[in-house]
C-alpha cells in the first residue's frame, strides 16, 4: 500500500501509487488540475508526494509524449505570429512546470536531436539549465563551474547604465559609466532581460602578455590613451538629504546662511559655496566638508543665562556637509516637501571617476584584476598593423582557473570587430569554426595570435601573442572610495583613544593577536609606544592612592579623601585611569601604590 | 684541550656524541647549539603558544570520516588537541597501544592476550536465548565457538551466573544454561527481568575495552584497544610494561607518575599534529607540558588551569570573568605588584620582557659620583 501525502501531510493509502500519480499529471495537462500542482512517486519509499503549496522552485519543460515534442512547427509559427501565448501553451500541457520532487521522475533530452521513446521532457532550449545571471555570460560552458559563477557574480558589481531616467531619481548612491557599450560578443538573453539597453562594460582591445612585472597577482595594465579616450570613466553620484524639522514649543529648524554668532559655526570658506537662499546651485563645485544647505537647528538644552543675556543666538549650526573625502559637481538639487509638511531638500553630487592605479575591473568569466599601471601609448607593446592593446592581461591567470570562455570571447571577439558584426556565445550554441571562418577571411590568424613588438624598445617579442577584443567591465570597488592612512588624528572623547573607522579618519587597531607579536619578538619599548595613543598624566595622592583634584580657582591639588596635598604625578594610559573610575563605580577601591621610576 | 673545554659546554647526555669529530666540526656544532638556546628575556611563553596554534589553525576539523575501515574510529584533529590542552579528565576516545615482551611477540600470543583484555559479556558468548514457558525458566544456548575464541568454559559461566543472580537457581547440561527462579510462586515478568540481567553480566577481560585490533608495526605485534584500562593491562603476563600506553593523560598520571603524563602530553600533541600534516618544534611541547604538570597534578591551559591561577589580579580579569576575579581581589585585598607583561601594557608601562627586562646596574648620578 503505498501512502498518500499531501503537502506533507498524510491523507490517505492506495494500491496503486505509480498509476495515482500518473492520472494526476495527465489531469494537470488536461487542465482539469491546477498548473501549480506537482506529484511524484517514490519507489523505495513506496509513497505518493503532492505538492500544491507555495515557495518551490520550478523550471518549465516541453512535454515529450512517445518521444515526439508535443510543442510542434505549426505552434512554433503560430506563436511567431502572436496567436499562441506561453499562457496557451501552458494551459495546453505543452509546456509544464517541475519542480525538484518530480523532476526526480523525467527524463529529459538536452537537445531534439537526442530524444527517444523513453524521454518524457525537453528542455525549451539547451541554454535553459543554467539560471538567468549565468545565461548573460557569453561561453559559461567552457569554463570551469565556479569561475562563471564567479562571473555572474560580478557582472552585478559592474559600473554602467543602470536605469534609463537616472536624470530623475535621487539614489542615495549611483554609479554611471560615461560610454557603455554593447559587448561584440553576446548572449541570447541578453535582449530578453534588457541588459542590451542597459549595458556596463567596454569592448576593448586586449593583448594575453607580461608587461615589466606590472600585471603580476592578477594585475592589469592599462594604455593612457584609452583611458583619455574614455575607458572606464565613470562618474558617481551621492544624493544628501536634509529636512526642516518642527519641534515642540513652535521652534523649528531654519534653512538659509547661518549667521557667524550660530553655535558650531564652522568658517567662512566652508560656506561660500551656498547661495543666497543658503542652499547651491547645480553646477557648483564642491569639495569634501563644504556646506551644501546651511541649516540651523534650535539648542538641545537651554544655554546658560548669561550667554543668552549677551546675545548669542540660541541656536546651532545643523549644516548638510559633503562627506570628508568626495566633492565634485553639484548635479542637481530638489527643493520638495516631506510627508509631515516640512521642507526637504535633496542635494545630488558628482564626481568624476578616471581610472587610477588600484581600481578594479573584471571580464565575464571571473577574472578580475586590479589596475597596476598607467602606460603611455607609445610604450605599449604594437601589432604590424599598429594596434595597441588597451589592456594588457598576464596569462597566469589562464592555466589554474581554466577559463577558456575568457580566451575565446578574445578570438570572438577579434572576429566580430573585423567582420562587424555581433558573436553569438550564449550557453552551448556557440560556433567557433564559424569564428575561425571570419578571421580568416580577414586575413589573421586563425588561434588569434599576432606578432608583437616591444613598445620601449621596438625589439620583436619572440612568442606571438594573443591579442583580440574582450567585453571588460569597471567594478565599482574604487580606490578613491576606500584608501585610508593616519598618523594623527580624532581621538574618541570617552577613552582619548583613536576614532576607529575610514569616515571618522580613524586609526587601524593594533590588536590582542599583533600585541603578541610584539610580546614575541620581546620589542618592549615599541609596543609601549603603540599603547601610548592614550598616555595623561594624572595626580595621585601618595597616602590614599587616589586621583586627586585639581581645583584650577584656587589653584591647588588635594586628595578628595584625606583633603592632604601630597600628591605625585603618575603617566599612565587614560583607558586604565577609566578602569580604576569604573572599579570605584563598583565599589572597589583600587588603590595606586607609586614607586619613583629608575 | 678543546676536547675536554667541550665535554663541559654540553649537557652530559651530549658530552659523548662529540668525541672523535675534529676541532672545527665541534666548533660547528658548539655555535649551532648556542643559536639554538633562547637569550633572557626572549618570551618562551608566547612564543610557544603561537608555534602550537598557528598549525593547529590548518588542521582540518573532521575528527571522523573513517567508516568501513577497519580502525579504531579516534579524536583526531584540533578536537583532541583542544582536548589535551583542557586536561579532561576522560578523553573522547580512550585508547591503548599494547607492545608485547620479546618471547610473546607472535601473532598467537597477541591474539591470546587481546581475548584476555576484551571485554566479554554474557550476550557475546549467546547463540540462541528463549523464555521456556512450560517449565517456567529461561534458556541460554552457548556459542561454543565464542566461548573457545573468549576462554572460557560452561562451568565458569555457570560459577560467574550464581555469583551474580542470587535470586535464580542455574542448572546446565552441555551447552545450555538454564536460570529458574528460586520463589515458589512463577511471575514471568521477574524472569525475563533476570534473563535480561543475565545477558549483561560480565565474564571475562577488562573493563571498558571494548574494541580489539592486532597489528603488525615493524617486528612488533600491536594490540590496539578502544578503552584504556592501563593498570590492569599492565598487571597482564606477556606485556611489555615499558612500551605500552595509554592516550588517556590522567590514567598515565594516576598509574606511572606525573612525570610519565608530562611525557604522554608531548607525544600525544604531537603524534595529533604530525597526523594532521602540520609539525612543530618540540620544545615548545615540552614547555607547555612542563607548566601543565608542574605542580604535580595535570591542570588545563584556560580560564580553570594556568590563566586562572597567574599571580597578577589585572593579568587575570584580562583573560576572563573580568568581574569576578576584580571583586574576588577586591574581598582579599590584593596587590598587583605588576611583575609580568600584560599588567604592565594595561598600565603603560614597559613590559618586562625582550628589552623590557634591561635595567640599569648603576645609576647615572651613582656612577658620577654624586651620591
């Protein structure tokens, strides 16, 4: 007897498991069930699975029924002409959804050429069994599983088009490429998930060689020319936003030019950008801590009396400030209400993004690199035809990888410049004999190797090189964005120790693990100096072994206990004078015993 | 001359190996031997604990994977090295490494003496058990063949039975036993109570071992048990007292000494290490073997061992439980008089080590003479 489940749950038994399920799928086809609906049958178990529930993963198959498609030429017509929907197809049982438990029972033929009787499924077409973020890639197939994945993976990190009406949009961060381009070699789905209308990469010429050591550890060199000629430029846009709170007791925030009596008045020159109305106009320059919108806010607290009897404002300088850091041009700015009724004011910055030494750029197979040099044209290496390569990519990122898609999207593309026209490299259809046809017909070598000379010294270099045309794509990791040192700097107000973190200009922790470094190598006197960020210098008492006080009126040092004045100045770090406060607040009392230093 | 200058600069276990090679190999060696050495100061501690833990970073962390053969399936890996450094009480897998004496070492004999360490219960030496309703008394068919392999015979089963089940008279006949209560009145649940009893009794072996493989290593047959029961092991004829062990680093202590559980930490380290790929120098094994066992019984390296117990009361809220050894200080009214390293860095001081640790003999104004 083998038992029923339904979405789990047990219903029931039946003799004839194997059948039950069959006539469920035949009623699906018919449309007599719902197309939602997926049953299996389990042999060893001896059970029955139903699923009608949401959230499984299904994939849409052809349906095979004695090793003839079911989905036949006059459809296929019938749909180019726009009377069949895929809905009608469904609702046909010509194409139906499986999900993993059912699957586990189909057979299916990867191409029309292999079916038989014993098949029950085909796939719509081969490229199908990859998901969609492989599918864009060109030659996924050829490489090994893992680097397209890699590759997918960071096509989404890749800096182009993202949306059409980005002119309108106020994204709190966004990054555009100044001349997107749709890659010579494609994918069939390009088209169909609009990446063609909203492309993020270059086709560039790329040249499979060593260049001075500058391309080592997955390095990249990039021609000078081609970045003046516009390569990878990008510019990034930073929305910032401030709103004009009301707060009890009719006080409200006030946009316009603080007045220089404001609390937190920065200086003149961070103001002078902003305009009358104290907000910029587009089209401004700004740089890194100017004010983009001068705001001041009411105070926190009531200040003391006698300031306000002097006449200080009794407000602060609540500013909108560009990030430490970044600047560039006032992009646009939008002078809107917020959904309480307040006045909000969005102030869009961008920033040109030239490529620099240390930024990131990828192609579609996982191979990413970081830019190591800026060469001048001239010393790039030439082709006999004086073809210089806007990239030159180090082949010991070849062998362990094995990404073979990335050297014949190379030859692909090569192909495609020269015959102008488009490369088709989508998931198992592509056809290099084709390729080859093109570039021999073009007159260059069939592996897509040329001849090279050196551009330094004119010297002919003795391998020939693999030089064609590659789809490269700018990442938006940019050094610009994260490169950080200190020497000095903020110290946090609590411990006098270094702020921690990029945007506070802050220290890199020394931590518990490189303390033992130290402690290892015995350097006793630099790891003192690496613990000194925080070093004061405080009174004890010698008889209580307390900090004392320093009454700064009458000018005198007591200790709070004995009220006695022998006192004795102790260095020590501020964070262990914390400690000590804290065991007090805990109602120990750690007592300083003090010996002269020898 | 040079010869006897020599003799005297190397320890004594070394002072022979030296006799015979020539001025300048001795000179060689003498300088090897004097890099060798750390200089005062040198942090020996910390030094140790990161040539241990920087491998046992790349030891992988799958203890088992090791079905269908035919091992002992053991802790492996940075599990037994957390578990040798924690000093509990009873490793994961206890394991022995049996040598034989030198007119023992044949396969024979170490099957005789694996059937004599095993440990053997009733339920291993059944064929065949039934309730006999009709006489009102258990039966119990023995495994002849089990029984020859454990030697053992029906009349000491039966001796071992008695002993063991007061409440139940036991007959036998050839190879079956039978158990029949000694109350008048038949309750069968009492009797299967007593059969089930029966099946745990233990016969023969020691306790504990469950688990027998015989090896070949070298010349030398090996007896590998799961389960370690190094006392009386030992008391067995035929084994080689000096050469057997046991991984289990309290019953080494408690049965050779704690100077045979400092030995036991070391190769146990580093046989774990050396297994996993990943060696080390041993001297920082004997270092920290030394401190686990100095005050002659084994404590843990961590919060309840030697962090636990260091002098310093900042030294010690920095490791752990921060409040509590602050609070604890606080109630006895310590003083941290600020001798050891990490006081001294939370303080600001230099740390006294490397060249934290010179002082001055003399003082300046001392040495002008001035005072």
């Amino acid at each position: 007897m083998s038992e029923i489940y339904l979405n789990g749950e047990y219903v029931g038994t039946t003799k004839e498991g194997r059948e039950l399920v069959k006539s469920l799928i035949a009623k699906r086809r018919q449309g007599v069930l719902p197309w939602t609906m997926n049953s299996s049958y389990y042999e060893e178990k001896d059970e029955v699975q139903i699923n009608t529930d949401g959230g499984r993963v299904r994939r849409p198959l052809i349906v095979v029924e004695n090793g003839a498609s079911k989905l036949t030429e006059a459809m296929i017509a019938q749909l180019r002409e726009g009377k069949l929907t895929w809905q009608n197809l469904v609702e046909k049982g010509v194409v139906e959804y499986l999900d993993a438990e059912e699957e586990e029972m189909a057979l299916v033929a990867f191409k029309p050429e292999e079916l038989t009787k014993k098949h029950t499924h085909i796939e719509i077409d081969p490229m199908m069994i990859v998901g969609v973020g492989a599918s864009l890639l060109v030659y996924p197939e050829k490489n090994r599983g893992d680097r397209s994945n890699y590759g997918s993976r960071m096509v989404t990190q890749a800096v182009g088009m993202y949306l059409h009406n980005h002119n309108l949009r106020d994204d709190t961060t966004a990054q555009m490429l100044v001349y997107p381009q749709e890659p010579l070699v494609q994918s069939e789905t390009i088209h169909a998930a609009g990446v063609d209308i909203h492309p993020a990469g270059q086709n560039i010429i790329i040249a499979v060689m060593p260049f001075y050591g500058y391309n080592i550890e997955d390095a990249i060199v990039i021609n000078k020319a081609s970045i003046e000629r516009g390569l990878g430029r990008s510019y990034s846009f930073r929305t910032y936003v401030t709103e004009a709170n009301r707060y009890w007791g009719g006080q409200e925030d006030e946009i316009g030019f603080p007045d220089p009596s404001v609390r937190g008045f920065k200086s003149e020159k961070e103001y002078n950008k902003l305009d009358s109305d104290g907000i910029v106009s587009p089209e401004t320059n700004v740089e890194g801590n100017d004010v983009v919108v001068g705001k001041t806010s009411p105070l926190r607290f009531l200040g003391v009396v006698k300031e306000t009897r002097l006449g200080i404002k009794n407000r602060r300088d609540n500013s909108l400030v560009v990030n430490a850091g970044e600047g560039g041009v006032v992009d646009k700015v939008i002078m809107t209400e917020s959904k309480e009724g307040n006045r909000l004011i969005k102030v869009t910055v961008r920033e040109l993004k030239i490529p620099e030494v240390g930024d990131k750029f990828a192609s579609r197979h996982g191979q990413k690199g970081v830019l190591g040099i800026i060469v001048p044209e001239e010393d790039m290496p030439f082709t006999a035809d004086g073809i210089t390569p806007d990239i030159i990519f180090n082949a010991h990122a070849i062998p362990s990888r094995m990404t073979i898609g990335h050297l014949l999207e190379i030859i692909g593309g090569k192909a495609g410049a020269l015959a102008g026209e488009k490369i088709n490299g989508t998931a198992f259809k592509g056809n290099e004999e084709y390729i080859v046809k093109l570039l021999k017909a073009a007159g260059f070598r069939d592996d897509g190797k040329e001849t090279v000379y050196n551009g330094i010294t004119g010297e002919k270099v003795e391998a020939s090189i693999l030089i064609g045309m590659i789809y490269y794509q700018r990442l938006y990791h940019l050094v610009s964005q994260k490169m950080h040192a200190r020497s000095k700097g903020p110290v946090a107000l609590l411990t006098k120790q270094p702020t921690e973190g990029r945007s506070k200009e802050g220290g890199l922790r020394f931590g518990e693990m490189e303390k033992d470094t130290l402690v290892a190598h015995g350097a006793a006197i630099t790891l003192r100096e690496r613990f000194s960020s925080d070093k004061t210098t405080i009174p004890f008492c010698e008889t209580c072994g307390v900090t004392a006080v320093v009454d700064k009126i009458k000018n005198k040092t007591y200790c709070p206990l004995c009220k006695g004045s022998k006192i004795k100045n102790v260095d020590m770090s501020y964070a262990f004078k914390l400690l000590l406060d804290e065991m007090k607040s805990m109602m120990i009392y750690p007592q300083v015993v003090m010996e002269e230093e020898e | 001359m040079a010869e006897k200058q020599n003799s005297n600069f190397f320890p004594p276990k070394y002072a022979d190996a030296i006799v015979g090679l020539s001025a300048k190999e001795q000179e060689a060696i003498k300088k090897k031997y004097e890099s060798m050495k750390f200089e005062v100061g040198e942090a020996i501690g910390v030094v140790a604990a990161q040539s241990i833990s920087e491998p046992a970073t790349q030891t992988t962390l799958r203890s088992y994977h090791a079905e269908g053969r035919t091992q002992l399936v053991t802790t492996k890996g940075l599990p037994r090295l957390i578990e040798i450094f924690d000093a509990r009480k009873m490793p994961k897998t206890p394991t022995m490494e049996i040598y034989l004496d030198a007119e023992n070492n044949t396969l024979e004999k170490a099957r005789e003496i694996a059937a004599k360490i095993r440990e053997t219960k009733l339920k291993q030496l059944i064929s065949e058990d039934s309730l006999d309703m009709i006489n009102m008394r258990a039966e119990i068919v023995l495994d002849r063949e089990q029984m020859s392999a454990s030697e053992t015979n029906v009349e000491e089963i039966m001796n071992i039975l008695k002993k063991n089940l007061r409440s139940a008279n036991i007959t036998g006949e050839q190879n079956k036993i039978y158990i029949e209560l000694k109350k008048k009145d038949f309750d069968v649940r009492e009797l299967q109570a007593t059969r089930i009893k029966a099946r745990t009794i233990y016969i023969k072996g020691i306790k504990g071992i469950s688990q027998i493989i015989i090896e070949k290593v070298k010349n030398d047959w090996v007896i590998r048990t799961l389960g370690s029961s190094l006392r009386r092991v030992l008391k067995i004829k035929g084994v080689n007292t000096i050469r057997t062990t046991s991984n289990n680093i309290f019953e080494v202590a408690d049965v050779l000494g704690i100077e045979a559980a400092r030995n036991a930490i070391v190769k146990e380290t580093i046989d774990t290490m050396r297994e996993q790929g990943v060696d080390t120098d041993i001297r920082h094994l004997l270092l920290v073997a030394d401190v686990m066992t100095n005050t002659a019984s084994i404590s843990a390296i961590g919060r309840y061992g030697l962090a636990g117990r260091k002098a310093s009361v900042l030294s010690r809220a920095n490791f752990e439980e921060t409040v509590k050894h602050l609070t604890y200080a606080a109630v006895a009214g310590e003083i941290d008089p600020l001798e050891s390293v990490i006081e001294n860095i939370i303080v600001g001081n230099l740390a006294p080590i490397g060249t934290g640790i010179v002082k001055l003999a003399v003082k300046e104004d001392e040495a002008d003479g001035k005072k």
